[in-house]
C-alpha cells in the first residue's frame, strides 16, 4: 500500500476542495436555477404536463423520477467502480472520469430550451449521475488522509466549503439571471442557459487543485480473478459486518430513512416552491442562496455541538429540527413562510449530513480497505435518494398534489429518529463519539 502520511494539511485542503468544485452542481442545477428554469419553459398548453418519449407526464414527476434514476445506476455500478479502483489503483481515474460525466453534462444543457425536453432530462440524469458517482470515491479519501479525532472537523469543512463555492457561482449567475438587460441579452433562456455552462467550467476547473493533490490510494493486492464481481463479493462482506454489529445496523437504518428525507426535501424544494407555492424566481432562487449561506454556519455549529454533546445527540436535535421544519412548510402559502422554513433547512442541512457522514466514518473497524465500507454507506445513501425522488414523484402523480408528498418526508425523519433513540437507549456507552 502506499504509505499516507494522515493530517498533511496539504492533502486535506485538495480533499476539501472538491467539495468547492463540485457543490454549484448541487445548488445551481438541483437547487435553485434549473428547477426554475425547468418548471418555466415546460409550461405549455397542457398546463404541466410534457410529452417525454410519446408518453404524457406531469413535469415535476419526470424530473424527480430522473434524480431516481440516476442514484439508482450509481447505487448498482459503484461496487463495481470500487472494486476495479482498488486493484489497479485508479480510484482518482474514476472519480475524474465521473466528475467529467458530470461536467459535461451540466455545460450541455446549454442546448435545452424546453421543446427538447427528452435531451434535457437526459442530460440533467447524466450530470446527476457524474456527481452521484464521484462522491463514492471523494467520500472514501475521509478516514485515509485524516485521523479520526479531526472527522468531523475537516467533513464539516468540506461542506462549508461547498456551500461557500455555490454561493459565489450563483452569486455570479444571479447577476445575468435577474439583470440580463444590462448585459443587452434579451433571451430569456440565456442566462439560465449560460449558468449550467458555467457550472461544468467551474466543476471540472477546480477539481484538478484536488486531483494533483490527493493519493493514489493504491493497496497492490494480487491478482484477482473475479474482478468484475468482487467489489459486489465486498458489499455483502461489509453488509454480514455490519449486521452482526447492532450499533452499525440500527444506525444505518435510521440514516436510510433520515437521508431519504434530507435528499428529497434539497432536491424537491425549488420545485416545490415554483409550482406549488408560485414563487417567482426573483424570489425563489435569493432563498436557496440564503440557505447555503446559512448552511455554512450551521455545518460548523454542528460540529461544534457534536463536540459537545457526542455525534448521536447532536444528529437526534438535527433530525427533530428536520420534522418540525417540514411539518410548518404543509401550512405555508407565501414567500414570508417559505423563507422563514428556509433558514431553518440551511441551519440543519449541512450540520446533519455532515454529522452522519463523519459519525460512520467513526464506526469502521480497523481496517486498510475504507473503499468497501464507505461503498456500502454510498450504496445506501444513493438507494435513499432514489426511494425518496420516487416516492414524491409517485404521491404527486397519484394525487396531483405536491403538498401531500410532506406527509411522506415527515415520515422518513421521525422513522429515522426512532432508530436513533432506541440506539442511544440500548448502547449510550458507545455512542459517546467525539
């Protein structure tokens, strides 16, 4: 294996920067100008309704079964990607090869102006895809370049520098989004248009700061015959781990249901307050912009609090925050409300998934192959945002309402929340991680 000196302040800074490099994917084209934009030129005679390979839809369930989609292949493959990065010592060939995916993609849907819907959601699935599956390999880097004292820490970094990076992009996008007379365009998909192209830029610019800075990560195990099954071989072996660990099991129980709740509300809010609250986006995208500037503080709170308190207690007040949060936004029907359920979203977005991402981190066996576990919690993080999309898709195409999908989030948090209580109550003595 080759030797990696852990805590290299070097190292750690081109680890976090990928999280600058890749997070305006998720603010700019999942949180707050393609939703928008998407919702806007899919309107047409049929109200929402659009015509995607013949068959008729209502937009907003195409675009949250597309995120479904796009986890789904990533949750499937990556044990596959794993386990051929392992064995030949390539694991920051894949993720350049996702962040090129992704990167592309974002830049393409440049081309779509809503009467090519088939190549929009095809190319938003794809951009979904390359960030999904770089996120297995980045994700797994955590516990090899740092000691575990610093997890919570440097995973918290790496979120606020995410939010950070997203800001200044949209900040940036913003201007030729609500001011495009100033810049002569008179488009009025340009600027949108200009801002998915300039996510693709950014992404794949400052992901070569993390790709010259980070290891090979290489073990030199021997030959493997049955490389194309073995990573699939790992997950099970990590799955029999797993469930003969009680604490591990409950824990990734609760973190299933907690993250189906967590991704569908990030992925689902734009839409949700274009189309069900009809929002404009003149308001609509400043309030996601707030909550990553929020978010930055309350990553940072939140591990502060976990310091204090232990990753378990601080993750149960994040998830009871989650449940009250989404349970006010049913009775919300105007910008005040919504923004108001806003901030609280970016106080307890970045601090819980950045808890849970470092908490597991913590409850990895001594081990030299990290790439397997943290392929294991991948998997199911993918599977709970593809559970999640398609559920809400789902409820809304049942009942035509997208309101009625909160009775479904509100039932993943407190789902989650009970696992965590029975695991703080059954084992107090060891969940007192720091």
């Amino acid at each position: 294996m080759q030797d990696i000196q852990k805590g290299d302040k070097r190292t750690i800074r081109g680890w976090v920067m990928y999280d600058w490099a890749n997070s305006v994917f998720q603010l700019t084209i999942t949180s707050a100008i393609f939703p928008v934009y998407y919702n806007a030129v899919t309107k047409n005679d049929h109200g929402s309704y659009v015509n995607f390979f013949g068959v008729d839809v209502i937009n907003t369930v195409i675009y949250s079964w597309a995120i479904s989609a796009a986890f789904f292949i990533v949750a499937i493959f990556s044990p596959l990607f794993s386990s051929i990065a392992d064995y030949t010592g390539r694991r920051k060939t894949f993720m350049k090869i996702f962040t090129f995916i992704g990167a592309v993609s974002c830049s393409m849907l440049f081309f779509f102006k809503g009467d090519n819907i088939e190549f929009g959601i095809l190319t938003f699935m794809f951009g979904a895809l390359g960030y999904a599956g770089s996120l297995v390999f980045y994700n797994s880097f955590l516990p090899v370049i740092a000691e575990p004292a610093d997890h919570d820490r440097i995973s918290a970094r790496g979120y606020s520098m995410g939010y950070l990076g997203g800001v200044v992009l949209l900040l940036i996008n913003l201007v030729f989004v609500l001011f495009p007379g100033v810049f002569g365009i008179t488009d009025s998909t340009l600027p949108a248009r200009l801002a998915f192209l300039s996510v693709g830029i950014w992404w794949i610019g400052f992901a070569q700061i993390t790709f010259r800075r980070l290891p090979k990560y290489t073990f030199g195990h021997a030959h493997e015959k049955n490389l194309l099954t073995k990573g699939y071989r790992e997950l099970r072996n990590v799955f029999n781990i797993v469930r003969k660990s009680y604490t591990m099991s409950v824990y990734l129980i609760g973190f299933f249901f907690i993250t189906m709740g967590i991704l569908t509300t990030m992925y689902m809010a734009a839409a949700y307050g274009g189309k069900q609250l009809q929002l404009p986006d003149t308001i609509l995208i400043p309030i996601i912009l707030s909550i990553q500037l929020v978010g930055m503080l309350g990553a940072y709170s939140f591990a502060r609090l976990s310091g204090a308190l232990g990753n378990f207690k601080a993750l149960i007040i994040a998830v009871v925050a989650w449940i009250l949060i989404v349970t006010g936004v049913y009775f919300v029907t105007d910008s005040i409300g919504f923004s108001i359920a806003a901030f609280f979203v970016g106080l307890v977005m970045g601090g819980s998934q950045s808890l849970a991402r470092s908490t597991y981190s913590k409850m990895i066996p001594e081990t030299q192959d990290h790439t397997s576990f943290f392929s294991f919690y991948d998997v199911m993080e993918k599977m709970a945002a593809v559970l999640g999309t398609a559920t809400y898709g789902l409820i809304e195409a049942l009942t035509g309402n997208m309101k009625n999908t909160i009775f479904a989030l509100i039932a993943y948090f407190a789902i989650g929340l009970l696992f965590l209580l029975i695991l703080l109550k059954r084992t107090p003595a060891v969940l007192k991680v720091h």
